[in-house]
C-alpha cells in the first residue's frame, strides 16, 4: 500500500504511561543480582507481569520458578513486585535461601497498614481480585488473616465478628472509581468502618486511569499495551470502554487487528505500568504501516518517584 493510499491516523500517547518506580526497582534488582552474584538467579514468580520484561531477564540468567522447591539450596533468590505471604518467607528463611525481596515499597505499605489494624484488634477487610499474587501475599501478612471483597455486592454478603471493629485497605492495582463504590458500600453497611479511602491505590495507578479517562475523551479506538494477567492494565482498557470507546488490550504489536482501525481517524495508546516503552514504540510502528500517522503526547503528570535498591544489592556495588 503506498502512503497515497494510506488512511490518516492521528496518534495520541497517553502520559504518563509504561513502567512505575516500583517495577523499575523489581527490574532493577534482578539485573543487579546478576551482575553480583552470577546466573542463575531464581525469581518467585514473574518478577513484573510483561512477557518481554520476563524473557528479557531470562535471557540473562533469570530463572523463573512457582514455588520455591524448585530453588536449590543456596540459590539467590528474588521476590516479585507484588509480594509474598509471611509462610513464603519463612519458608526461604528455614532453608536459609539468600533472599533479595523486589516487594513494591507501596505494597509493603499495605502490609504493614493491614498488621497495624489487626495488632490492634480489627478485623480487616482487604478489597481486591481474588488470585491475585498481590492478594495472595497481602492476605498471608495480616495476623489473623483478613476477608476479601471484590465488588460492592460482595460486601452485602459479607459476614464479620464485630460490626464495630472493622477496618479496610486495598489491592494498590485496582479501580478507583470501583474501589471507592466498594468502600461506600463499606460505609453503608459498616458506619464505624476505618481505612485510607483510595490512597492505598498507589500513585502510578491512579496517574495512569486519569490520563485514559481524558486521553478516551480524544480518540477513536483506544490500545493498551499490557499483560492479560496485569491488573492496571486491565483496568485501563475497562475505563475506555466504560466511556463508550472501543479499547483493546494486547500484548505486543503483533496482537493489533487493522480492522478495530476502520473509519478511525484517531487511536490512543498506551501501556500498563509493567509494560516497557520499546513496546509502545514497536506499536506506533505497526500504526505507522497501516495508516500515514502524526504522533502528538498528551500533558500529563511528570513522574519522578524513585525507590530506594534494597540494603544487600545497594552495599554489594560500592
């Protein structure tokens, strides 16, 4: 097809969008493990939900495994971004496996909200997508353990021990709008209910729904490029359709179906916080074979958030 006969496409890049502080670390971790210890390193888990993040690190040495049985003794291993249950740890702890732990810092913030409610005699609600490694180790790290809500009509059914001692904290990948009708929902039914509001969702989340909700406000048909098992993800793509725009998830360039471009004149893009920017940028590529594109970025929130390295990786490289 010449460029004659290409259809014009303009396309807007979401911002901000792609890689948070807290996946960067992950990433960082495991590569810096690597350089210090040697491969194999053994990663629970993916160490951040991206194929192209997963296999790049393979490439170099990362072994990626489900459980840590399949570690041998002493080999370094390294906890994902979304954390672990206090029974995984004690686990690496007996067999005295050398732990670097990639935990998100926002995450352990969590965590340790959740201890904090439960030391002090609450019940604690966690609201969250069963399955999720993030619930899962969130769950395992509450004394006591804590109830899981989904949704608001999960609360209805919701059975507790003491209507007047009940907190909440949530998953920090959901929904904000879903999540604060769950913690309404809370509030009916529990009035004395305490917890964070939406502020446990954490800031990259929250910067990269409110740039899709303007960004689906713009567009035609809208991409997110994310993992299928990526919550944020997932998420962006559920508030383009919520605003009436076709919006699509995919993996990689590769997934992009020309036909959800017919009639367009204007295509948003943009990609979950696990998600590289060469991925992006392989994708307005496949955009640009299809149609004769203009690329304009939005204005958005500048990230600058760092996360400090865990003390064993940052003292090893001086």
């Amino acid at each position: 097809m010449t460029d004659r006969a290409k259809p014009a496409l303009k396309v807007v890049l979401a911002q901000p969008r792609g890689f948070c502080a807290g996946v960067e670390r992950a990433i960082e971790i495991v590569e810096r493990a690597l350089e210090i210890y040697g491969p194999p390193v053994y990663v629970r888990h993916e160490i951040v939900h991206n194929r192209r993040v997963v296999e790049s690190l393979r490439a170099k040495g990362a072994q990626f495994v489900e459980e840590l049985d399949q570690i041998p003794d002493g080999g370094v291993t390294v906890f994902s971004a979304h954390g672990v249950s206090e029974k995984v740890e004690g686990e690496a702890t007996l067999r005295d496996l050398p732990v670097i732990d990639a935990t998100c810092p926002l995450v352990s913030k969590v965590h340790k909200e959740g201890q904090r409610y439960a030391e002090k005699g609450y019940e604690v609600i966690l609201i969250g997508h069963a399955g999720h490694p993030e619930v899962e180790g969130t769950m395992g790290r509450i004394p006591g353990g804590c109830r899981l809500v989904s949704t608001a009509k999960d609360v209805e059914k919701l059975e507790v021990r003491d209507r007047n001692k009940l907190a909440y904290i949530t998953q920090t990948t959901l929904s904000v709008d879903d999540t604060r009708d769950v913690i309404e929902a809370l509030k009916r039914r529990f009035p004395a209910v305490v917890g964070p509001d939406v502020k446990d969702i954490c800031y990259a989340t929250q910067n990269r729904q409110a740039a899709v909700r303007e960004l689906a406000g713009e567009v035609d048909v809208l991409l997110v490029v994310g993992a299928r098992n990526s919550s944020n993800s997932n998420r962006l793509r559920e508030i383009g359709h919520e605003m009436g725009v076709p919006s699509y998830l995919i993996d990689d360039a590769t997934m992009l179906n020309p036909q959800w471009l017919a009639g367009a004149t204007s295509v948003g893009v943009t990609a979950g916080a696990s998600a590289p920017e060469e991925l992006v940028k392989e994708l307005i590529a496949r955009l640009g074979e299809i149609g004769t594109i203009t690329v304009e970025k939005m204005n958005g929130v500048e990230e600058n958030i760092q996360f400090k390295l865990p003390r064993m990786l940052s003292e090893a490289a001086e």
